[in-house]
C-alpha cells in the first residue's frame, strides 16, 4: 500500500474516536464516559468513581446526566441509602453501550494499524 503522506520522519496515523448527537453539540460517548462508566461496576458509587479518575463528583453527574438524557433507557442508576449507603448501578443498557463502544473502538484501531502498516 502506498503511504499517504511521504516522509523521512516516523510518523504514524492516530485518532480517537467518540459518539455525538447529529449536530454535534453534544458528546454521547467517548473513552472518559466509558471508563466512567466501568469504574461506577467497579466501585458500586459514583463518588468512589468519580474519584479514581480524579473527576469531580459534579463533573460525573453532570457526565451521567447527559448520556442518561440521550440514552433511550438510562445508562446508570443510584440507590438511596440504607444500612450500608447508597451506591450505582450501570444498567443493562449501560452495559451494551460499553460492549458496543469497545468494538467500535477495536474495529477503529484495526481500521488504524491497516493505514499505518
């Protein structure tokens, strides 16, 4: 294959690659709300989450607000209190969009190493 861009440096093609309404206004998914996400499963809080990335707790409410609100069903769920707390949940459909995002993202890094190789 001839290399699009001739050159005597190494050079490589990068990107990455995230989910958008139509106009693009606003991001849906992307690898933050994804790892977001699987640190919610991981921890069972949105604090303890929000934490582990060094996020705060208000910037993964206001990230979970917008994915449940483009989401046909919400993506995560809180529990109110109780004896041990409250806590998260990622919901079926949070689930899937992880699964789906991950093989997007594989077919996309697959689409990357053809072009660089």
């Amino acid at each position: 294959m001839k290399k699009l861009i001739p050159t005597t440096n190494e050079i490589k093609i990068t990107g990455a690659i995230w989910i958008e309404n139509q106009d693009g206004s606003e991001r849906f998914l992307g690898k933050g709300r994804i790892q977001l996400l699987e640190l919610i499963i991981e921890h069972g809080s949105i604090s303890k989450a929000a934490k582990a990335m060094e996020m705060s707790y208000k910037r993964a409410w206001d990230l979970i607000t917008s994915m449940n609100s483009q989401a046909t069903k919400p993506f995560v769920v809180t529990q109110v209190g109780g004896k041990s707390g409250g806590g998260a949940i990622v919901t079926p459909e949070g689930l899937q969009a992880i699964e789906a995002y991950k093989s997007l993202q594989a077919r996309f890094q697959a689409f990357l190493a053809q072009e660089n190789s």
